[in-house]
C-alpha cells in the first residue's frame, strides 16, 4: 500500500544521502477517542500496540537489501515481545557490516529500569550491545533529558554486573565499549 511504498522510497532516500533512518514500531497513538477528543495528541492516550509482523518487516527489508537500498537502520519497539524478532532481524539484515542495522534503545513505556535491562539483555545476547546508539529522547520535555543518566547507570550496572561475574574478562575493553556505546556510535551514526 501506500505507506509501504512511502517507507520504502525513503529508505532508498536515506540510503542515498547516508542518513540512518530510525523506525519506531508498535504504537497505538490516541486510542481512548474521548480523552483525545477533550486534551488532543501527546496527552496520555496511547498505548502499546500489537507485535510488529516479522515476516512484513523481513520481506520489507529484504526488498531493500536486493536493491542495495537498505539504510543505516534503526528499530524501536513499543511492544516488548518484539524484542526477540527485532534483535534478530538485525542480525540478519546487518549484511557483515556491524551496526548497520540494530535494535534501537528501551523506547516509551519499555524506558524503565526493567525495560532497559530486558532490551540490553537482547543486545548482549546477539552481540550487538557494542555498536549500540545509546539512549534516545524523542520528548519535547526538558525532564525527559534525566533518562540518559538513567539509562547510563543501568548500563554500567549490567556491563558491571557481566565483569564481576567473569562473564566479561577485560575492564578496558569494557570501558571502550562504554564509550562507544555513550557517545561515539551516537556521534559516528548522526553527526556527518
């Protein structure tokens, strides 16, 4: 349909220009029509929505892939039983390039302490944890900005968690990882 068609003219758009494009998937946007109605958008009336369709987002990029048009991409789930689909789609579609494609931080109702631990538990499992973008904030709130601490701290916790156990053997490694995931892969993927 349309927004098929749409969605994948941009990719080829992003691909073009180098622009990593970023899909956030699984939003009910304005569900209870009567509170909708009474505050408008962005005022509490969304919800999540339905698992995201693995097969619709594997043929859409697979369509990509064979016209060489698959952008840097990034997806976000709402629902998190999309974890496991997700992660794997973008190990399948990375194409040996690390971080081409990759499952994107805890977004909206997952950014909670056991939110963010589940998403980074997918991103350690498929070995993706490293090419990570970070948090996102995609609020007009200024008290919104408070969830990078927050999701630093969990992260610390979690890769911490992985040395004490001797899971992970090298503080350094670690710390440089850290940094990546923190700032650099942030910086290498936005800011050409």
């Amino acid at each position: 349909g349309y927004v098929g068609y749409l969605l994948g003219a941009l990719a080829a758009l992003y691909h073009s220009r180098g622009i990593v494009m970023q899909l956030h998937l699984g939003a009910l946007r304005d569900a209870n029509t009567r509170g909708f109605a009474r505050l408008g958008p962005d005022s509490g009336y969304d919800s999540v929505g339905r698992a995201t369709d693995p097969f619709a987002l594997a043929a859409f990029l697979d369509a990509l892939a064979q016209r060489d048009q698959l952008p840097e991409l990034i997806l976000y789930c709402l629902n998190p039983c999309d974890y496991p689909v997700l992660a794997t789609v973008c190990a399948t579609f990375g194409g040996g390039r690390p971080g081409r494609v990759q499952l994107g931080a805890a977004w909206w109702f997952n950014d909670t302490e056991r939110g963010i631990r589940e998403q980074l538990q997918y991103l350690f499992e498929n070995g993706m944890f490293a090419y990570a973008p970070g948090m996102l904030t995609d609020s007009r709130s200024i008290g919104s900005f408070v969830r990078h601490e927050y999701y630093r701290r969990i992260v610390c916790d979690e890769v911490g968690a992985l040395l004490d156990s001797g899971r992970y053997h090298s503080f350094d490694t670690a710390q440089g990882m850290l940094e990546d995931v923190f700032y650099n892969n942030a910086e290498r993927l936005f800011i050409r």
